[in-house]
C-alpha cells in the first residue's frame, strides 16, 4: 500500500463519527487487508454480558468497506451489496477484533471475507465468534 492511500484510509477512519463513538483503533491496514478493534462499552452487550450481534454485523460492514477501499490504488467510496455473517460462539470478552481479508476483487465488485474475534483484557489469545463474507461495490 503506498503511503498516500495509507493516508486516505487512516484520514477516514478518524473522520468517521460512528468509529469515535464506537472508540475503534485501526490495527492494521495494508492492501487488501484491513484489522480493526472495539472495546466493549455497555451498550454493545445483551444483559448476559456478551456482545450484541447487531454490534459484530455493524463492525463486520465498517472493516469490510475499508479492507474494500484498501484493494483499489485510488481514492474510492463502496457500498455493501449483501453481507452474511454466521454467529460461532457468544462474544463474551473485553474486546472485538476484526481481520477483513479481499479474497477477490474486480473493476466494481469486491469480496471480502472478515473474521470476528474477542480478545480478553491480560490475555494474548483471541477467540474466533464470528466469520463472514461480504460483497462491496464501489460507486465511486
């Protein structure tokens, strides 16, 4: 990824005002790639403690879209056409992470396949809660 288009994503990503809310750190962003982490507040949990799925689907779209833009050299702007998500454990942890993966990408459409994973506050492992696909399309 060159360093203008590292610019653009990481510009963006302090821009948008539902990552501020959400207190998202991009970890990672690199051509077709793009790794992102939430922190659990009380209004992403259900009353068991876990993380809401509306919450994993909404963090789901937003890295898909930058791991998206991140497979185009220019500035560009996508949308979602259909994205799945398959729920594989509760999310119960400090932590979401998620690593969004293009597996294939063409002139205006974009697969992207994103994992979802808790992390624990004082561990090093993550436990994998969900997985996904994605198709974007850039309209832009």
């Amino acid at each position: 990824m060159t360093p203008e288009k590292r610019k653009l994503i990481t510009d963006s990503f302090g821009r948008s005002e539902t990552l501020k809310f959400y207190q998202a750190e991009l970890l990672e962003a690199e051509t077709d790639f793009i790794s992102m982490k939430i922190p659990k507040m009380e209004m992403m949990t259900r009353k068991a403690g876990m993380f809401n799925g509306a919450m994993i689907a909404s963090l789901v779209d937003v890295s898909s879209g930058y791991a998206a833009v991140s497979h185009y050299p220019e500035d560009c702007y996508v949308v979602t056409v259909e994205l799945k998500v398959n729920y594989l454990r509760p999310a119960m942890g400090d932590a979401l992470v998620s690593k969004s993966y293009v597996i294939k990408g063409g002139g205006k459409i974009v697969v992207v396949r994103t994992e979802i994973y808790v992390q624990t506050e004082g561990s090093d492992s993550e436990s994998h809660v969900a997985t996904s696909l994605v198709t974007m399309m850039k309209i832009k």
